[in-house]
C-alpha cells in the first residue's frame, strides 16, 4: 500500500495567505478603529470607520492577489508555451535536456536517459514543467482562488473589531479594543506558528508586538490631530 506522508511545507501556500490575511484584516482594522476612537468621534463614526476599513481592506487584499497571481499565471503560462514549442521543434534536444537533470540529481547516465524517455512517453509538458520549470498542479497559480481567501481572511480578522465598534462604549472602546486585539494576535500568530511547525512563543509575540506598535502609532495619530468635542 502506497505510504501519505505528511510534511509541513504543504501547508506553507494556504496557511501564509489565510495568515497574511486574518493578522491584516485585524490589525488595520483594530488600528483604524483605535484612531478615529482616540479622536473622540461619536459611536456612529466608529462604526462607520470600522465598516468601512473592513470592506475597503478586503476589496484591496483580493485586488492585490488577483493582479500578483495573475501576473504569475501569465508568466507560467508563457513558459509552458515555449516549452511546448520547443518539444514540437526539437524533441531530442529536450530529451537530452531532461536527462541532464536526472543526472545532475544523481542517476546515473543510461537510468537518466530511460527515465526521461519514459517520462516523455507518459507526459512530455508534464514532466518538463515539473523537473525543468519546477512546476505541478499543487502550485500552479490560481488568480481567482487566492483573491477569495485573501478577501475572506481579511474579513474574517476583521471582524472582531468592528462588533466592538458597535456593542462597546466609545469612552472605553479604545483600550478594550487595545487588549482584545493582542489577545486574538497572540492566539493567531500561536495557532499559525505551530501548524507550520515554528516555536509558538516566537510566533505569537513577533505578530503581538508589531500590532501593538500599530495600533499605538494610529492612536497618537487621532489623539494628535483629531477633533475636540
């Protein structure tokens, strides 16, 4: 019976972007709050400020992703364009080729040329993209796919914020807001750190400090320049 094995690096593609995505939609969403709060606004700005940054936040993440995969797809797509054509104009040469990095992994030189001819039997694009160009299916870019996770985990991190925004009192939405959200960053950056295998105390303090600094930043910045009721 073939043996699944496990391996974190697996994990390394989803988990950055669903990771990516919560601590932003958190953080930026916990710091706008945090300044309009600390610029005594009324409870209906808050809100609207909290709303708004979720909604702007999470258009902007899946924009981003869109045109940065997409980017990718078009560059993968060209390179198995050109390989395609150069396995039609001088299939020898990209057998030879093939060959070559089998052995320059370790095989030995006829094991290499049998490989690569078998290989080529079953999947010339195939075996190239993969061995040549370092490509497969479990990485292949997906513009459509990576703008919904990155829109989802960004709403979903900003969440928390905004139902504070709208069940917590002004008066004591600043530092309650403070505390539940480095409460939450150090769960998520725990969480995020041992399902890729990293010390959980490191990962949960690197993500805990640097919102800690952001909110602080954007709450001068209201106590600063806000308006005085």
């Amino acid at each position: 019976m073939p043996h699944r094995e496990f391996h974190r690096g697996e994990r390394v593609g989803w988990l950055r972007a669903a990771v990516l995505g919560a601590n932003d939609g958190l953080i930026s969403t916990s710091s706008l709050v945090v300044g309009v709060a600390a610029a005594d606004a009324d409870s209906k700005a808050v809100l609207v400020a909290a709303l708004a940054g979720m909604v702007a936040g999470a258009l902007s993440m899946a924009a981003g992703e869109y045109v940065s995969v997409s980017s990718q797809a078009d560059t993968e797509e060209a390179d198995l364009s050109r390989e395609r054509a150069e396995l039609e104009a001088s299939p020898e040469t990209e057998h030879a080729e093939l060959a070559g990095i089998y052995v320059a992994r370790g095989l030995s030189p006829e094991l290499a040329a049998k490989v690569a001819t078998e290989l080529t039997a079953h999947d010339a694009l195939g075996a190239h993209a993969r061995d040549e160009l370092g490509m497969s299916e479990g990485t292949r870019a997906r513009p459509l796919q990576a703008a919904l996770a990155s829109a989802t985990a960004f709403a979903v991190g900003a969440t928390p914020p905004l139902l504070l925004a709208a069940l917590v009192p002004t008066q004591s939405l600043t530092w309650t807001l403070f505390t539940a959200t480095l409460i939450l960053l150090a769960l998520l950056g725990g969480t995020a750190a041992q399902l890729g295998g990293a010390p959980l105390v490191k990962g949960a303090a690197r993500v805990t400090f640097w919102g800690a600094v952001a909110m602080g930043c954007t709450a001068l910045v209201g106590r600063l320049f806000g308006a005085v009721v």
